[in-house]
C-alpha cells in the first residue's frame, strides 16, 4: 500500500512539473485516442524488452515509475532489434472463452500448469486454481464491462486513483508507427470488441519524428494530441496508414 501511494504521489508530482515545463511535448501525460488498427507492431514480448521501453527504476527505494512522454533518438530507442510484428497471444486464448465460450482449461493458459509442460507455471504462480482466482477471472470481469460499457480511460474508471501511466502503453517511431509496449490484456479485449479506437500514453517519441513535425508545421512545441493528429493524417511518414473499417 505504501508502495502504490508513492507511486501515485509521485506521478503527481510529474504530471505537475510537466504542465509548467516547457517542452518539445507539453502535457506529456495526456491520454490520447489512436485507431486499434494502426498498432501493427509491438516491443519483443519479454520482460527485459519492455522494461527497457516502460519503466525507469530507483534502486534505493526498491521502486520503478513508467516513463512517459520522453524523447530519444532512434539509435538509443533500438527498434530495429526489438520490434516485432503483433502477434496472436494472448488473442487466441482469449477468443477461446470469450467467443467461443470454451472452459479456460482449453486455452494455453493451462498447459503451461500441465504435468508434461517445462514451464513452472505463469506469473510467479505454480497452482492453476490460484492463477485462475488471480487473473483469469478478473480478466472476464473486465471484458464484461467493456462489453456492457465501453473502453473507458483509468482516470474514468477510477477518479481518484486512475494514473495516465496505467493506460496502454505505446512509443512512435521516426516513421510514425505506433509500436505497442504494454496493456496486453485490455488491447487484445478491444480488439475482439472491435473497438475502432483505444486511449493510450506515450512512453517514448523518437526524436525525428517530432523535429520533422515541428519543421513541417512551423511549431515551437507540440503536445501527445497534436503530435499524433499530424502523424495520423501525413500519407508520407508510412505506407498504408489507412483504417479499414
């Protein structure tokens, strides 16, 4: 609990700092809405790789906060060797019980709790009855809701607690492509529900990306939301950056 009202204070206190900052990105905690389909690509799914896109950590307090809205060149973000086409996990899964309706026990969820599996278990968890109390049934109750409500900002679902940091986490790239880091679950839900759009925070801007925008647009800073209406109208930055619906 102490943990969490670090955490919370402690973005506070950036999301502060950021407002009266003057910078390339103003307001780098802005939420912003970006088409589901455009996120195409995604930070090579292991623990290390998205870490090293999400998280700045703080040794003597035993603590890491999500980094948001900062800036690099691309030779220091290293897309090239860690991105990857987005893959069908955990949607496969996903589609299995939610679409299909099968038991969770038909997914591969269970196999890796299976006698003849290498794996030792999921998530820091060796019993399939407690990874089910912890995840799987919280994950159902989540797609319920979206599926009754909508997708809703964390700020939305909880006023007082929702953190913009606790959103899907995304970078973009020099080519303006929406590279995926974390938010696994809730991204794969969204795109079963076939929402058009999700809310997302930008944890990394590539650097040329933003000093193109600047010099096309005569801008002396930007904000998430301008930043992203310019690259999601600009034909050149990559090919095919059409939505299909």
């Amino acid at each position: 609990m102490i943990k969490i009202i670090i955490k919370i204070l402690y973005s506070r206190l950036m999301y502060l700092i950021s407002f009266f900052k003057k910078d390339i990105i103003n307001l780098p905690y802005q939420v912003i809405e970006v088409p589901v389909a455009l996120i195409r690509k995604q930070v090579v799914n292991k623990k290390h790789v998205r870490d090293y896109y999400s998280k700045k950590n703080i040794p003597f307090i035993n603590l890491s906060f999500r980094v948001v809205g900062a800036i690099q060149r691309e030779k220091f973000l290293n897309f090239e060797d860690n991105v990857m086409g987005i893959g069908n996990y955990p949607i496969n899964n996903f589609k299995k019980r939610f679409i299909q309706k099968q038991d969770w026990e038909s997914t591969s969820y269970y196999k890796s709790f299976s006698s003849n599996s290498k794996s030792k278990g999921r998530r820091g968890i060796n019993d399939w009855n407690e990874f089910k109390k912890k995840y799987l049934f919280r994950w159902e109750s989540i797609f319920k809701d979206l599926k009754k409500n909508g997708y809703k900002t964390q700020k939305e679902i909880s006023p007082l607690f929702g953190l913009p940091e606790d959103e899907i986490q995304v970078c973009v790239n020099k080519n303006g492509e929406i590279i995926f880091v974390d938010g696994r679950h809730r991204f794969t839900m969204a795109k079963i529900l076939e929402y058009k759009t999700v809310p997302v925070i930008v944890n990394y801007w590539s650097a040329e990306l933003l000093e193109q925008i600047m010099s096309e647009t005569d801008s002396k800073s930007l904000t998430p939301s301008r930043a992203i209406k310019y690259v999601l109208r600009n034909k050149n930055l990559y090919q095919d950056n059409q939505v299909k619906n």
